[in-house]
C-alpha cells in the first residue's frame, strides 16, 4: 500500500529544491508578530483561552481533503478567513500545499494580511527553507509533522522557526512520533486523528490515548474529527485546543460551529 505521507513529504522536498534553484535565498528577520508585542503569538492565544477555562478553535481555510476530496474548491480564502475570525476563531490555519489539499502560499499572504488573529501554515514542510516562506508570507506559526521528519531535524525546524519569531505546531498520530512532537522544544503540540500515512484511516480516541504524555507547560490540540460540539465536549479535559477544517469549509454558516466549540469549558491545569 502507498504511503501518502512519504509520497508527499518526497514531492515536497522536490518542490523545495525548484524553489531554491529560482530564489535561492528568502530574505527574512527575526521579527515580532504584528498580532502581538513578542514571539509566538499562536502560544500567547492558547494561552488567554486556558486561563478562561475555554477551549480554543484554530479554524482551517482548505479547498480540498485528501480524504475526502474537493469541500470548497472556489472558496474566497480572505472572506473565509475573516468568517472564522468574526466567529470568536482563536487562529486560522492556512493550508499552502498546491497537489492535495489546493493551498498555496499566496492564500497565507492574503489571509494574513486580513485578520488579526494568529495564522498558521500547514503545510507538509521538511525544509528551513519553507519556514523562511512561511515567515515572509506573514504566517504567526508553521506546522511540523513528526512523522514525516526525523527527530534531529524536527528540533532544528523547532529551533529555526524561533529564530525567525514563530512558534511551532508539531504534530504526530502514531505514539513513537508523538514521543519525539513532546520532545522537540514545541510549545504546541498536536495529536492528529488522521493517519496521514493513509488518510482514510480516522481514529478519534487517539488523543485520548496520547494525551498524558504531554507537559505540563504544553498545550495540547486535538487535530481531525472533530465535527460538532458534542465532539468537543467528549476530548480530555487536557486539550487545549481543536483544529477544524472540514467540518467548518463545508457549513453554509462556518459561525455556529465555531461559537459552540469555542463556548466549551475546560479544566485549568498548571
């Protein structure tokens, strides 16, 4: 059986070196997020909804699922965006890979620059070079996947994405991954209930399995599945944090949903 997360993390790798070849070097600083006086900006808004007891909702702008297929392939990403954000969305996620899930950098750019919020880049990055992308489009924060990268390069993606002001979301859905998301240096980590080896495969206990391995000054994000407040209500009371995508691309109106989650009471943990 193919491994989707290998065959996208080798098409990536290609995409990055074309990339380099064009423009060899990005021309970033370190910076501080115009969302906020210091770095991080995506763990200082996790960390206002934990000391509200809340839970946090980073609100996805995608086109297609690799799962599923096309959800909103004509979406305006900015009014998408801004759609969440009104709704009381804690962060947006951007996602930027063009093959699977129809993102480009461009929509990071323009989402960026429309809301006030922090923004995410989820993309399938195996490169200091796309962080230093991420960076110059304006993103708050980028995503890293412990599967797709070994345990000495995820720390130093953790550690270059600090450098330039950003914070890291480092993800994982098996547990030897999820071991080296917990010890990468991240302040936010993920449990992703899809397997990204085999999108199909969805497993919704997964951050309840996961989710005591994780520190105590970590925020945990419960990634995948989660489709109604109810599905909220039913995560430990460790998450602090849901990432919707699909859920919230195919409503007619993304607001309720984001309105219910985010009226979700948590435990406040040290």
């Amino acid at each position: 059986m193919t491994d989707f997360l290998e065959q996208v993390v080798a098409e990536r790798r290609a995409d990055v070196e074309r990339a380099r070849g064009r423009v060899p070097n990005i021309v970033v600083g370190t910076r501080e997020s115009p969302r906020r006086g210091a770095r991080d900006a995506l763990a200082w808004a996790l960390s206002l909804r934990r000391n509200a007891g809340r839970l946090a909702v980073i609100a996805e702008v995608k086109r297609v699922s690799p799962a599923l297929g096309a959800l909103r392939s004509d979406v305006d990403p900015i009014a998408q965006a801004l759609a969440y954000a009104g709704a009381g969305a804690t962060a947006i996620s951007v996602l930027t890979e063009p093959r699977h899930w129809g993102g480009s950098i461009e929509d990071l750019v323009a989402v960026a620059e429309a809301v006030d919020v922090p923004v995410l880049c989820k993309d399938i990055i195996v490169d200091a070079y796309q962080i230093d992308e991420a960076c110059a489009a304006g993103a708050d924060a980028v995503l890293l996947i412990a599967e797709a990268l070994d345990a000495d390069l995820l720390h130093r993606l953790v550690a270059h994405a600090r450098d330039l002001g950003l914070g890291a979301l480092v993800e994982a859905h098996e547990p030897a991954a999820f071991s080296r998301a917990v010890g990468s240096g991240a302040t936010v980590v993920g449990v992703n209930a899809r397997n990204l080896r085999r999108p199909s495969e969805l497993d919704i206990g997964r951050v309840r399995q996961l989710h005591a391995f994780v520190r105590a000054d970590q925020f945990l994000v419960a990634e995948s599945g989660i489709s109604s407040v109810d599905d909220a209500r039913l995560l430990p009371a460790r998450v602090d944090a849901v990432l919707v995508g699909t859920a919230l691309m195919r409503a007619d109106d993304p607001a309720p949903l984001i309105r219910g989650i985010a009226g979700v009471r948590r435990t406040v943990h040290a």
